[in-house]
C-alpha cells in the first residue's frame, strides 16, 4: 500500500502488509469505477504500523446515529456497494455504517485532509469535485481527482498513519464523513474476524484439510458472504457461472430440469456447489434453490480459477454440482 488515494484497500494488503503474497491475492478484483487517477509512481510506504491490524478492544460502544433523508440514505447505500471495502459487512453493520455518517457540505476551496495530519474520517463524495496533492521534495504533484461516489480516507485510518496527501475542494462538495472509531470497530474488527471465521469454516471441511494454512488463509480472505432467503433461486440452469459457493449453514436443493431421472440433490453445511461451469466454462447445468435461510460464503470466478481450480482439475471422478 503506497498512497492513501492511489491504490485501494483489501483485506489481504492489510494481512500481508509486507509480504509479497498481496500481490497474488484479490486485490486484482478491486475498482473505485468513479476515481480519476493521474499519472503518478508511487513509493512503498515503509512505516506501516503493525497495531493497525489488530482488532479493537472495544467491548461496549455507543453506535452514533446521525438522522438522514430517505435519499440520502439511498445514495450512501448505493455508493458503499461500490466499494469493495464495504462488500464483506453483513446488513447490521453495513446499517450502522450508513446510520453513523454525516453530511459535510464544503465549499470551493476547502482543504478537506492535509498531508501529515493524524486520520479522523473516512469520506464518501455525493457531489463536486476535488483535487488530490502529495508534496514531497518542496513539490506538490496532482495524482488524483474525485466525483461523486469517489471515496478517500481509509488507508490512515487502517494503518494509524498520518494523512500521505492534501485533498481540496474545487468547487462547493457534498460530503459524507465516517468517524474514525465507527470505522475502525466495525471494518478492522470485521476483517480479523472474518479471516479467523473463514479459516475454521474451511479447516473442517475435508476437502480443504490437506491444504496448508496459508493456501487456506489465501481462500478464506477471498471469500466473500451471501445470504439468501428460503425459495431464493441461487442458480439458475443455464446462465454463465460466476461463483463458487460454500454452505456455512442452511440447506440447498439442487435441480435439473432436463435429466429429471436423476432426482434432487440437498446440499448441507461444509458442502459447496457450482465447481462445474467455473472448471468447465459452460453454462449451469442445474438449478440451485434455497431451502429456509441459506447462508454461504462465495469465491468470485477469478479467484476460483487461481486458487482452487487446479485442485478440481486433478480429482477425475468427484461429484460435480452446477
């Protein structure tokens, strides 16, 4: 992780801050679409601190509620599920995050974080523009510039370090700020949760235990969690594959409406599903339905085919779903 605005977080940067083994992680998959970055060549940041890492010891806590319009609410809601960072919450905490932001309006020419300053907010643009400047050797240099739903702020305050850029309003700004203690507690102590969760998940499953722990630490930070109700259609027969799917809890009734002599399949925790079309690039060739509230954790196409997909293309014979 160089530049606070130059280059995203993701969980795995943050696990293996100095290690090479980030670059081999998901951090490929990740995109700000409404950020205009500038040329520019960064430099490693060097003076990371390891605390950042760790989970907080918040044991109570008052969740901060900031009232907001019906839009607003919309527009934040809308604008986080663009952020990977924010992808892996569960609908709680993505409520208390939204619940605890608050409007900053600005007008043109405000100075909105200054480069050396401790972090305080993460912030999200609803609306107007600003300009991103990193000074260094007495000359200041425009790497960035950022619109609505652009997001800024997060590497500071995931590494307690100081502010690596200058970022002004070029003209009057909408702003939704995040406080520093909300975003800690809910999205530091998330990922170390998560990656403690994900390992255990996969440590019992047998499939998965004559891997060694850093290709199962690899899996678990690239897993992502997807709830659905009962009746929710999970696959459907016929479209193109891009999941793999893991049953942390729930069941799951697999059907096939063209080979119906084959009867249905349920699925159960510690099972997966949907290894077929992603090894094989076809279609789905059944129909994956929930049954009652399914809860799974699921591997994005390309990650799959990194870190799973040679294991699947050695077991000739194994059961394939979907």
């Amino acid at each position: 992780m160089q530049q606070e605005i130059h280059q995203p977080v993701t969980f795995t940067n943050i696990f293996y801050e100095n290690s090479d083994e980030s670059a081999d992680q998901i951090s490929s998959l990740v995109s700000f679409p409404h950020q205009t970055c500038l040329p520019f060549s960064p430099v490693r940041r060097t003076s990371v601190s390891a605390e950042s890492i760790i989970p907080s010891n918040l044991t109570r806590y008052d969740k901060v509620v900031i009232p907001k319009t019906e839009s607003q609410t919309n527009f934040i809601r809308e604008a986080l599920a663009e952020i990977f960072l924010f992808k892996d919450l569960d609908k709680d905490q993505l409520h208390d995050v939204v619940a605890a932001m608050k409007e900053c309006p600005v007008t043109s020419g405000t100075r909105v974080i200054k480069q050396g300053d401790d972090g305080d907010y993460f912030y999200l643009v609803q609306s107007g523009r600003l300009e991103c400047h990193i000074r260094k050797d007495g000359h200041s240099k425009q790497v960035a510039v950022y619109g609505s739903k652009s997001s800024f702020g997060e590497v500071a305050l995931m590494y307690n370090s100081p502010r690596s850029a200058t970022i002004t309003a070029t003209e009057d700004t909408i702003l939704f700020a995040l406080d520093r203690t909300t975003f800690r507690r809910l999205l530091v102590n998330n990922m170390a949760h998560k990656r403690i969760t994900y390992e255990t998940f996969l440590t019992n499953i047998p499939f998965f235990q004559s891997l060694s722990v850093g290709e199962r630490r690899k899996i678990a930070d690239a897993l992502e969690p997807r709830t659905f109700d009962d009746q929710d259609i999970v696959i459907a027969q016929g479209d193109a594959g891009d999941y793999f799917y893991l049953i942390v809890s729930g069941k799951a009734e697999v059907t096939n409406s063209i080979n119906k002599t084959s009867g249905n399949t349920t699925l159960e925790e510690g099972q997966y599903f949907g290894e077929c079309a992603l090894i094989k690039d076809v279609p789905r060739t059944a129909t994956v339905i929930a049954r009652g509230q399914l809860n799974c954790a699921v591997l994005p196409r390309q990650g799959f085919q990194r870190l799973l997909g040679p294991l699947f293309d050695s077991m000739d014979g194994r059961q394939q779903y979907v």
